[in-house]
C-alpha cells in the first residue's frame, strides 16, 4: 500500500531480519519470498535493516519493498510511514493499519467498537489486583503481551496462583500486558489476499497450544484443509474475517485468528498485517489449497504494492 505511488518492478527489495523478536522467523521469511521473486524473474534483492537502516535501502533506490519484517519496527506503522515519507511502495497495510494490528488491545477496541466479537479482556500492572482479574476473566484465561507476535510471551493460566508469574513473563517482551478470557474450542486461521479470503485452516496442537515452537519448529501441529467446517459456516466466517480486517484498515494480505466456541459463535482474537512466509506458515498453505502456489502468491502480494490505493 501507498497512497498515490505507482510503483514497478523495476528493483523489488525484500526487506527482512530487522531487530525485533521475531527476527529469526523474519529472516526465514524474506529469504524464501527473495528466492520466489527470482525464480519470477523479477529484478529483486534482499536488505535487512539492522545493518544499514533507513539510509542503507533509500541507496538501494527501490521501485517497490516487499515487507518481510515482523514485529516492532517493521510491522507496527514505523517502517510503513519511512516508506511513505520515502515516496516508495510497499505491500501489505498502511500505517495506520499496521499500528492498530500491532497493538492488540487496541484493536480489539475497534472491533468491540463495531460491534464484531472478540473475548474481555483487562489490561495488567505489576500491582494489578489478581483476585479481581481472575473473577472478571474466569479460568483459564491467556496472558499476552501486548504489541508481540508469533505468541512471544503468551501463557495459559489455569490457577490464580500461575498469574502473576505470567504476566512477569510477558512484561519482559512488553511493557503493556493483557489478560483474555479464555475461548474453549477450535482454532481457526483466515488469511485475506487482495479482495479474496483463502480457505479458512483449522489448527490443531497435541499440546493444546498454538505457540512458537508450535508454529515455527515442531512437527506434530496439524493443519486442516478443509477445515471441517460446513459451507455455509465457513462462508461466514470468512465474511467475519473480512470485516474485521477492513475494520482496522487492513490492506493487500494479512491473516485472521479467531477461536470457534461450542456453541459455533466466533472470536476475533488478532490480526496479523505481515504474515510469515516461512515453510510452516499459513498463508502459503491457504493458498496453496486454493491453487495459488508459492511463487504465484508472492507476485500477487507484489502486485498489491505496484498498484497505487488512490487515484
């Protein structure tokens, strides 16, 4: 997205790596879009920014950035407002967007504000009364940071006495913690792609958690497509996702998570405005099952870029 830029293809340059957490997932993801770009022959070279920063890629004179940063820095609206500034294109949301995505409770904010579904919850501090939170959420309930991805810092709480540990845990990736009530049920991933909404995956963990080593390292986390859900409920929760993800701005590609109570009612939990593009990530694998291979899914999410959002 970039508001009255047009863009080519004349030097695509792959941004990734950056400072944040998620550096490593980041890095992963870049190199795998890179090799994709190439094999397209597209005119395009990878750049991470811990190296040279903001100087570094305006020598590298880019007629387009394909974003792979995750995280702060590269996926909360800092790096999305130089490439503004910069007058340069750049896939994925715009700044506004991509702040809001970055910052959880803010944009269950806005969905609650809208009136789209998504759990209580209540921001903590270190003198929080833990007694109240645990009354108001119920147990278990999740505790997570509040600007992290790729669930940095996220623990289930299942005892009044694990809470306060885990909100220690997460204010050490963040300075602003939160605490969600808890949705008993399925885990679905709706990953949004221009106009279009992918088949919805449904998530399934041994453990009974999506977390980091689950998304990113092991291999006994399932992934279901089809996802199981009848047509008509998957028509709409994939209206559900598109709302919510135009709700926040969202523009060009991102990804919806929502938890899928018994009663089938649907949660928002987050959005993610730079999805991972790793082996492992969802994106790829929506698409896939809807035809669109790897190469074929990067040069449309390029093509978000090249195409200016205004006249």
């Amino acid at each position: 997205m970039n508001s009255g830029q047009t863009g080519s293809l004349d030097r695509v340059v792959v941004v990734y790596g950056g400072t944040s957490a998620e550096r490593d997932v980041s890095l992963k993801s870049g190199a795998a879009i890179l090799a994709a770009l190439k094999r397209q022959g597209v005119d395009a070279l990878g750049y991470d920014p811990k190296e040279g920063g903001l100087a570094g890629l305006e020598r590298l004179a880019p007629s387009a950035v394909f974003v792979a940063l995750h995280g702060r820095g590269g996926e909360d609206g800092t790096f999305q407002g130089a490439l503004e500034l910069l007058g340069v294109p750049y896939t994925g949301s715009g700044v506004l967007a991509s702040a809001l995505g970055m910052d959880k409770q803010r944009t269950k904010q806005v969905w609650q504000a809208v009136g789209l579904p998504t759990p209580e919850s209540i921001m903590l501090s270190e003198n929080a009364d833990w007694a109240a939170v645990v009354n108001q959420l119920g147990l278990p309930m999740m505790v997570k940071p509040v600007h992290e991805g790729s669930t940095l810092g996220i623990s289930i709480v299942k005892s009044r006495d694990e809470l306060k540990a885990a909100y220690t845990a997460a204010a050490k990736f963040d300075a602003r913690v939160m605490a969600e009530r808890f949705i008993v049920g399925d885990e679905y991933t709706v990953a949004l792609l221009g106009d279009d909404v992918l088949p919805a995956i449904r998530v399934e963990v041994p453990g009974g958690f999506y977390d980091y080593e689950a998304k990113y390292i092991a291999n006994t986390t399932q992934y279901h497509l089809p996802c199981g859900l009848s047509e008509q409920d998957e028509q709409a929760l994939a209206a559900l996702c598109k709302e919510a993800f135009l709700a926040v701005g969202g523009e060009g590609w991102g990804r919806i998570d929502v938890m899928r109570d018994a009663a089938g009612k649907c949660w928002l939990i987050e959005v993610n405005t730079v999805p991972g593009m790793t082996d492992h990530s969802l994106v790829p694998q929506a698409a896939a099952y809807a035809g669109i291979d790897f190469d074929q899914l990067v040069m449309r999410i390029l093509q978000t870029a090249v195409q200016p959002s205004m006249p």
